[in-house]
C-alpha cells in the first residue's frame, strides 16, 4: 500500500466519523482529529454505533479523558502476557491495628492478618473479590507477627509477642480452635516469623529470647514437639521459609551474617557456611524460597534492602544489578510460577513488584502503592490475589492479578497520528499512562508503513506558511 493511499483512506475514514457524529446529531464542522472528542462529549444522551466499530484493549502510553480521540499500535503477536495489579475495595470489617503478617491458605479461600491491638488476629474468608471477616476465633495472647498456614490449610499458626508467643489453631470449616500449650509448648519470647514445611511435619519459629532464637517442631497429629540440637542464631531472628521440598531451612536475623540457611536431613538441621550463604548487608528480616527452590530472596536493612540469591547444590550466590527498593524490606513473596517477587517496604511506594526473567528482577510499575510502610506480604497461591500488610488504615490492601494480552499500545491523538497505526477511534474510559483501558476503533489502518513516518494535519494556510518541511513528516491538508 502507497502513502498516499493510506493518507487517502484515512481523509476517508475521517469524513466517515464526521458525518457519523453528525448522524448522531452533532454538529461537527471541520475533519481535524482533535475535534472529534468534544463533538462526541456533546452528542445527544445515547450510544454512539458507528458502523463497523470494535473494542480494542490496550496499555495507555499517556494520559486520556473519556472520548478522546486515540490510535492504537500493535506491538506483539500475543504470545506474552503481562499481570495488571488492581486494588479491591477494603473488606467491611478491617483488622484492628497495624497489620504485621498476612498468609493465603494454599487453597485460596482463607487470609489470615497478624496485627496489634486486640484481638491480635483477623482471618477472612474469600467469596469471588469480597473478603469477609470470620467472628469467634479465640484472640491471641497479644499482638501478631509472621502468620503461616499448613500447606493442607488444617494448622494456622501464629507468632506474637505475649506468652506462650506461638499459637496453633486447628480448622475445620470456618471454625478455628486454639491449640493448648501442652500441645504446642511455649517458645522463649517473642515470635517473629513463621513456617510450616511443605509437607506440614515441621514447623518453624524465628524469635527473640536468650535461647538459640529459631524453634523447629515436629508435628505428630495435633501435637507439636520442639527438636532439640539446633545450632542457634547469633541473635533476635525475624523471618523463616522452608525450601519446598524441604531440604532447606532459611532464617533472616539481627548480628552477622545476617542469615542463616540450615540443610535437613530427617530431623537434624545443619548451618550452611558463610561461604556457601555470603553475609547480607544488614538485618535479614522476610524471607522466602522460589517454588522450584531456585532462587532465595531476603528482605533486609541498608541497601539494597533486597538480596537474591540464586542456589546451586548447597552453594548461594547473590545476584547483582537488581534495582534497589526505596527503603528497609521487611516481608517478600514469590508468585506460585515464580515470574513475580512482590516485596513490602518501609519507604514509599511501600509495596516493590518484580518481573523475573531467567535471573533478571525487573521492577513493575503502575501498582497503587498502600498508604503506608509495608511489613508482610503474600501471593494467593493461584496468583490472582496479593495481599500486603501495613502500618495504617486500612492495615491490608488486596490486589487483584489479571492477565492481559499487551497486543495494543493506546495513544492520545490530538493533531496527528503516526503511520503504521492499527485502530483509530476514541476512549471509553479515562486513564494514565499504563493503564489498560478499551477503546472503540472506527477505522483500523494498515499498519505496514514505517513508525517513524507521521501525519500531521494542517489547514492549506498553516502549510503554506512553513519554512521547512520535515521528509518524514506527511501533511494532511484539512478543512478550516
């Protein structure tokens, strides 16, 4: 197809639209495309059909108001697909304080909130979008931490910061019943983090105390029993993650080096040494394991305030180049497929997503970031809810995870519109840059002519009063 041809289909297109609008009772006197927004604002109350009209998706590349006149470029075959992060409304009942610890039950239909203030524990249970609180679980001693529930959702444990620091309860249905301290004895203070293996026969606890600050049980029906012979920490410890398949154990804590990983073998826990696990920079506070077990992502005090390590045999070795977050890290989550790493931070934005490819952290952005720092944070293990937990009202905020096809790039056209475009038409919402919105296409081009080649519109004068003309520039002569 000629360029003049294509101009020609587009003068085309534009008198169509024109007369279309006016069909509809507008009163559109010129073909320039930044009129045609406001000539569509003003129609009468009613839909506008034009014929031969389609809705294209696209990611905006800059801001639109509803009807504005936009273009659309194709910029993949579809093949990839890109995780839009939406925020849901706040549940009817928020948790009470500053939320701490957030955990999804790996069947997605339960979330768990460790907070202060009482009752120190908050679990909503999940229909479509709505999470709703469930009333008569028995409080916790005092305020939660690091919330974690066994990978068949029977077991949902606690750590917080009143004796015995560590609460059980056992589920059936929405009823949750607090185990006794005989069944599950009392650490040495405060618990931090916690986590269940994946196979729910051990359960560890990072805390403070003068003991060896990490507490493993072993779970025999409802009865939890601490192992003994663990080599203790050097100090307070705050998160803790099991490999998922069990062979590793990994502890974030206070005093060099900053974490700790053990290997298991039965009911013995082994330290790796700091030359299989390099020191962090500061205090290794959340943790967690890529579900194949290849990666290691620590969230910690002093920049980067992230660190990835990426694990071979026994050995760990930081990944480098991965863009900083803004503040202290404080909890990390991966997505059950591992393509996203989401990390709750101190500084704003407060909540940090990560697009890995291969050993590449990309940071996403167009997240609406929570209203304050972040401390916990959690994938629903199907991957279309992440939870992050927070210092203020509302103490949760919930995303939702929606796959889309980023086939269209959507632009404003306001006096000109390139070549090589594929849909013209106008916006049915408004929307920033990288916001997915619809538009309605009423004319769709070739999209064969080179990016760079523009149209621009001008009226005969304007043309006839330039100096210089650009040769990769194609004017469009439009009526006054």
């Amino acid at each position: 197809m000629s360029i003049a041809s294509e101009i020609q289909r587009l003068q085309t297109a534009k008198a169509n639209i024109k007369s279309a609008i006016n069909t509809k009772g507008g009163s559109l006197t010129t073909e320039t495309i930044s009129s045609y927004a406001t000539a569509i604002n003003n129609l009468p109350s009613g839909d506008l059909t034009i014929e031969g009209q389609q809705i294209v998706t696209g990611i905006l590349t800059g801001t639109v108001d509803e009807f504005d006149t936009v273009y659309s470029k194709f910029i993949s075959d579809g093949s990839n697909w890109e995780a839009v992060h939406n925020k849901l409304s706040n549940p009817a009942v928020l948790p009470a304080g500053t939320a701490n610890g957030v955990s999804f039950s790996n069947n997605d239909t339960y979330l768990a909130v460790g907070h202060e203030t009482s009752p120190f524990l908050t679990v909503y249970k999940r229909l479509g979008d709505t999470f709703t609180k469930i009333s008569g679980i028995v409080a916790p001693a005092g305020n939660g931490n690091g919330v974690s529930f066994s990978s068949d959702d029977t077991y949902l444990s606690v750590a917080h910061d009143t004796s015995p620091y560590l609460t059980v309860y056992k589920r059936s249905g929405d009823t949750f019943t607090k185990l006794t301290v005989s069944q599950v004895p009392a650490l040495a203070s405060t618990g931090q983090g916690v986590a269940f293996s994946s196979d729910d026969t051990y359960l560890a606890v990072a805390h403070g105390g003068s003991s060896s600050y990490l507490t493993v049980y072993k779970r025999l029906g409802d009865t939890f029993t601490k192992i003994s012979g663990i080599t203790g920490l050097p100090s307070t410890a705050y998160g803790v993650s099991f490999s998922s398949n069990d062979t590793y154990l990994a502890v974030g804590h206070y005093k060099s080096p900053f974490l700790t990983v053990y290997k298991r073998s039965g009911d013995t826990f082994t330290k790796l040494t700091v030359s299989q696990v390099p020191a962090l920079a500061s205090t290794g506070q959340g943790v967690a394991f890529s579900s194949d077990d290849t990666y290691l992502a620590v969230a910690h005090r002093t920049s980067p305030y992230l660190t990835v390590y990426k694990r071979l045999g026994d050995t760990f070795t930081k990944l480098l180049d991965i863009e900083a977050l803004a503040g202290n890290g404080n909890g990390v989550s991966f997505s059950s497929d591992d393509t996203y790493l989401s990390v709750a931070h101190d500084t704003s934005p407060y909540l940090t997503v990560y697009e890995r490819y291969e050993d590449t952290f990309t940071k996403i952005s167009g997240i609406t970031e929570p209203p304050d720092a972040g401390r916990g944070v959690s994938f629903s293990s199907d991957d279309t809810y992440l939870s992050v937990a927070h210092d203020t009202t509302p103490f949760i905020t919930v995303y939702k995870t929606t796959l889309i096809n980023p086939t269209n790039l959507i632009s404003p056209a306001l006096n000109e519109v390139p070549l090589g475009y594929h849909d013209l038409g106008y916006a049915l919402e408004s929307g920033v840059e990288d916001d997915v919105i619809d538009m309605v296409s009423i004319f769709s081009g070739s999209g064969n002519l080179q990016p760079a080649e523009t149209v621009v519109e001008l009226t005969q004068a304007q043309y006839d009063a330039l100096s210089v003309y650009d040769n990769n520039t194609y004017y469009l002569i439009v009526e006054e």
